[in-house]
C-alpha cells in the first residue's frame, strides 16, 4: 500500500532529527571528555615554574624549577631540571617523556622515579608502579577544575595510594602539575604561582646575541664553541655552569663562573671555532657589549687569544674591567681598549674572562647578554 507523500516526508524528517541527536550526543560526550598526552608536558628549555608550598593552609615556602638542559634518546625526551627551595639549590630532577609516559626521577642517582604517569591520561585510568619509596597504586578522576595562585585549570587528577598515605596530583594540559596534595587539605599543599615560558631574545638591527644562555654551555652564534673553566695550578678550582634564577636586564639565564684561585690565575673562556688550535674571524663585528656582576665586587679581565696584528703568531690580551655586585654593562671596542688594535680579529682563537687572585680568594661571576655588533659604535659610549 502506497504511503501519503506527506508522511514519507515526515518520516524522512524524523529520521534526520534522530541521526543529529546521535550525533550531537557524540560531540558533547567527546567534548566532555578530557585526555592528556605526554605532549602535553611542557618540557622547552628555559621553562621555568614557580610553586607555593603550605602547611595547614598557611604558605611555608616557595619552591622553583626551570629545564636547564634536554637530550633526545631515541623517541625519549630526557629534562634536567634545576630547583630552588627558598634561596638554597636542593637536587633537581631528571624529567623523561616517552611516547606513553611521563617520569620524574630525583637527581641524587635514584633508579627509581618519585613519580611516574602512564599515557595518555583519562578518567577511570588505573595503574601501579615502583617509587622511591615504594609500590604505587593510582587512578585518575576527574575532570575538575581547580584554582591556583597562577590562575584557574581543568584537570585531570591521579589519586596515589602509597605507603606514606594519599597524594593527589592535579595535571592540566599544556602546563603540567599544577597542585599536589599530600594527605588532606590541611597537610602539605604545593599550588603553582607562576609559568615563565622560555625567554625570546628580542632582534635589534646590526647586533647577534652570543648566547641566551637558556640552552646550556653552547652558543646560537658559534655553534661549535662551549664555554669551560681552566684553573692555573693544582689546587685551584674554576667552573662554568649556567644559573637559571639570574639575569640582565630582564633575562632569566646567565653564565655563572665560580673560582677559587690558589696563588695564580683563573679563566673562564671559549673557543668560537671549536677548536683551540683553529681560529675563527671575527673582523666583521666591530665592537661587543656584555653584562656583568659578581658576588664580591673587584676586578676581573676580558682576556683574548688572538693572531698579532703586526708581528705576526699569537699573542694574549688582557683588557681590566671593574666587577661590582651589581649587574653593569661593558662595551669593548679598539676606539675604547687601545689593545683591541695589538690583535687580527680575523684570527681570533679564545675570549673569555680570567682573574689573578691571592691564595685562595674566591668569587663567583656572573655573565650575560653578550652581544657582537656590526654596525656603528653609539656616541655616547
């Protein structure tokens, strides 16, 4: 029997509303659902966090991690982080993100993480693993939205059962953990304050920044050169490492250089070719400009190993400069340090800084933002 044209269209329409409430139903589900991936750790160099520690709803104390270094393992991205508690430098941690975990392992040598979370992340999500301090057993609830010192997050969160008693970690995409409870409300409550993404040096016309120091002892401008520490006698001690909590003029990294000198000389320096014995020619740039600082003010040198401008071979200049506790701005030029022009800038084998001390005398020296210029040097210098 031939249905009425009018309800075959009518069912035609119901048909349709019922598909797009099936799908609808879809949409909304899968948008209610929260997943985090291991790309969802954030883990650039130069990322640094700030987080508050409280006791019993009172803030004890702040605690600050920044990624210092990376290295790419096969599909593994292995951190070191640096951290701060207060004002004292505690044990970082070495961060491991593989394509379905994330790892966080103590930097004291331990063999087994602090914590570990498998992914992707999804509510409902069981899991076990070994800690430092022992079996693990964890689920992951959520989603819930929680609100830190830094703002407010959506988060997934994984409720640890542990032989020391209940954690809770809050984790929101795209930033990481951003609160974890230990006990109830009233025990220990770490809560993120802060994010600092990595820093982006601004371009200024007719001038190459060295190094940002935010990716480690190697330089963007001479990619083969690493700076290094060299002491003159035994006993002596001179080391190069990068501080992640200070910088010049609004940068977070610098290079920090701590010595003690027993009855000779110190340097910090390093090798713009790569190579001690090969030069590389600098002739290009005309004049440099870097900021200092140091924990006891005094002097210090610019020293520069270099081809004779006339004589011909190499010679070593020493350019003094005044160090003060207080970041200060140099700028070297051959129209301002008359021994720029005793040297070839197109055979330029080492630059650094070194020092001349009593026995054992001690400093730490802090270095940053050193840039070459190209173009002219500004009258006012």
């Amino acid at each position: 029997m031939k249905q009425p044209k009018e309800e075959t269209q009518m069912g035609r329409v119901r048909t349709q509303v019922v598909c797009l409430a099936i799908v609808l139903a879809q949409i909304g589900a899968s948008a209610g659902e929260l997943v985090i991936s291991a790309a969802d750790f954030p883990l650039e160099v130069g990322r640094r966090a700030t987080y508050q520690i409280a006791t019993g709803g009172q803030a004890r104390a702040e605690l600050r991690s920044a990624v210092v270094a990376a290295r790419r393992v096969g599909k593994v991205l292995l951190v070191r982080e640096s951290v701060l508690l207060g004002t004292m430098q505690v044990p970082g941690s070495w961060v491991e993100r593989g394509e379905d975990y994330v790892a966080f392992t103590p930097g004291f040598g331990a063999e087994r993480p602090s914590w570990r979370y498998p992914m992707p992340l999804k509510k409902g999500l069981e899991y076990e693993y070994e800690a430092v301090t022992g079996k693990v057993k964890a689920r992951v609830e959520g989603p819930e939205a929680v609100t830190v010192p830094a703002g407010k997050y959506t988060c997934l969160v994984c409720v640890e059962e542990r032989a020391e008693g209940t954690r809770k970690h809050w984790i929101a995409p795209g930033v990481g953990v951003v609160k974890v409870q230990v006990g109830d409300a009233e025990g220990v409550v770490v809560s993120l304050t802060k994010l600092e993404k990595p820093f982006q040096a601004k371009p200024a016309p007719n001038a190459v920044p060295m190094s940002t120091f935010d990716r480690g002892l190697g330089s963007t401008l001479f990619p083969n050169a690493r700076w290094h520490g060299v002491a003159g006698n035994p006993g002596s001690s001179s080391a190069v490492t990068i501080d992640p909590w200070t910088g010049a003029a609004g940068t977070p990294f610098s290079l920090k250089w701590a010595y003690q000198a027993r009855g000779t000389w110190v340097a910090a320096s390093f090798n713009p070719s790569g190579d001690a014995e090969r030069p590389a020619d600098l002739s290009k740039y005309t004049y440099t400009t870097f900021w200092i600082k140091a924990a006891r003010a005094g002097r210090c040198a610019v020293s520069i190993r270099a081809a004779r401008a006339v004589e011909g071979g190499r010679t070593n200049i020493s350019i003094p400069i005044q160090v003060t506790t207080q970041w200060r701005k140099v700028t070297l030029s051959p129209e301002l340090q008359e021994q720029l022009n005793t040297i070839d800038a197109n055979e330029t084998y080492s630059i650094g800084l070194s020092a001349y001390s009593r026995e054992g005398e001690a400093n730490t020296i802090w270095l940053d933002q050193v840039v070459f210029h190209t173009g002219e040097l500004p009258g006012e210098m």
